[in-house]
C-alpha cells in the first residue's frame, strides 16, 4: 500500500517561497506519476501541478504557472512543490497524489497524502 507524507506546509507573507515535499513509501516511487492539489476553505479540491515518472514531463495549472515549480528525486522517494512570489490566494491545504497515469484530474491519482496547511498573509 502506498503512503504519502506531506511537509513543509506553513504561514508565509504575500510574496514569499515555501517548498514543500511529500514523501512516497510502499511501492516503486519510480513508478508512478505524481501530482500537487491544493484545497482552499470552502473550495473544491483543485490541480496544481504534476510531473511524470521519469521528471521528464511537467504540467501546471495556469494559477501557479510561472511562480511554482514541481520536482522529483527518485533516489529519495520524494517529489517537492517549491512554491514563490506566493499570493493570499495561494492559501489552502496541498495534497500530494500518486497514480500510474500522468494527468491533471484528480480521478487519475490513487493515492493521496494527509496534506499540509499553506497559509499566505496579505
């Protein structure tokens, strides 16, 4: 069974950088992509970002395009979200996922972590 394990997570000023990392256990990390979800209050859950097996392929949602950047370390069972020039907006719980398809809905993704409170002040 995997587990995914998210940190990182935490209150940041209007135009500052966190980075957060999810942590992958019970299977092959290598195997499966990997997406980074976010969920405001009173929002649905929404795409952030996700990157293929390999890394070799990126995708964002237009929100974060440009300001957020998705990696992984294979050799450490890990895949980051590094997060700058953050707005209030930004603010929300980040859920990492994990799936054998390379996609941005959340109907691809298998398994999920406990997520990671990212607050953002204005």
């Amino acid at each position: 069974q995997v587990q995914l394990v998210e940190s990182g997570g935490g209150l940041v000023q209007a135009g500052g950088s966190l980075r957060l990392s999810c942590g992958f256990s019970g299977r092959t990390f290598s195997g499966y992509a990997m997406g980074w979800f976010r969920q405001a209050p009173g929002k649905e859950r929404e795409f952030g970002a996700r990157i293929s097996w390999s890394g070799g392929s990126t995708y964002y949602a237009d929100s974060v395009k440009g300001r957020f950047i998705i990696s992984r370390d294979n050799a450490k069972n890990t895949v980051y979200l590094q997060m700058n020039s953050l707005k209030p907006e930004d603010t929300g719980v980040y859920y990492c996922a994990a799936g054998v398809r390379t996609t941005a809905y959340l109907s691809g993704y298998d398994y999920w972590g406990q997520g990671t409170q990212v607050t953002v002040s204005s």
